[in-house]
C-alpha cells in the first residue's frame, strides 16, 4: 500500500490514528509481542514480556521523531507510551514495515547480557525501540520524498 503522508491532511490521518484509544491497545498489544519474540531470539529461550510506558516514552525522547515539527508528542509518559503503540501499529497496518522487520531491528540492538537484570534490560530496550522508532522516521523521511519526486 503506497500511502502519502505529505501535508497537513495527511499529517492530520496520523495524528488521528495516533490519538485513538483503540489504536494504542492494540499497538500495545503489537508492541508486547514484537518485543517478545525478539527477546525469545536473543536469549534462545521463550518469553512473554510487556514493555513499559517508561520503555517506550524515553526511547520517543531520544529518537529522530524529537527533531522535527512534524510529530512532536507530548504528555506524561502513559500518554506518551500509548501515542508510540499507536505510532508502530500505524506503520505494520499500512504494510510500511513489517513485523519480521521490527523484531529484526529490536534482535539487532538487544544486548543479551543485559537481559536478565531489569535494570539492565530496561537500559538496553529503551536503545533497541528508538531503533524502531528511527526506523519508522526514516520510512517517513522516505515516503515524503519519493511523494516530491
């Protein structure tokens, strides 16, 4: 599905899309599983894991996202988390990254030895969802341009 998001009215359908409670359970409920399955790949052992509002509002702080007008989020950090779900299950649901992509990106900069310390993991999930999140700003990045050519 090509999709253009150049515009205030294409601007608007994501802002939309983002906002949207439903959109964030089950962005939520993407997130959880794409991190789960990397997880269980990194770590060569099974796992059901949910990922924090802390997680994913400072993995959003840190990423590419921060350094346009074009989707600054704001909130505390629930409101945050939620706005990333939604963010993510935007870009799966219009075929614009895929999930072997998400969990090959999370897989990528997971450190197995932080894994087994919450602390520790936290540090390393927050690293591997900006990764996420910097690869959904460049899928944009990429898509308004080819949308100029």
């Amino acid at each position: 599905m090509k999709i253009s998001l150049e515009g205030d009215d294409n601007q608007k359908i994501l802002r939309d899309f983002l906002f949207n409670k439903g959109n964030a359970k089950l962005g939520d409920s993407l997130v959880n599983f794409i991190y789960s399955l990397a997880k269980s790949g990194v770590t060569k052992s099974p796992t059901g894991t949910k990922v924090s509002d802390a997680i994913l509002a400072k993995a959003y702080r840190s990423s590419l996202w921060m350094k346009t007008d074009y989707l600054k989020l704001k909130g505390k950090k629930g409101q945050l988390a939620d706005q990333v779900e939604a963010l993510v299950l935007f870009f799966w649901i219009h075929k614009l990254i895929s999930i072997d992509n998400f969990v090959s990106v999370l897989m990528e900069n997971l450190i197995p030895s932080k894994l087994h310390h919450p602390r520790e993991e936290e540090e390393t999930a927050i690293v591997a969802f900006k990764s996420i999140l910097n690869l959904c700003y460049s899928t944009l990045e990429e898509i308004n341009s080819d949308s100029k050519k």
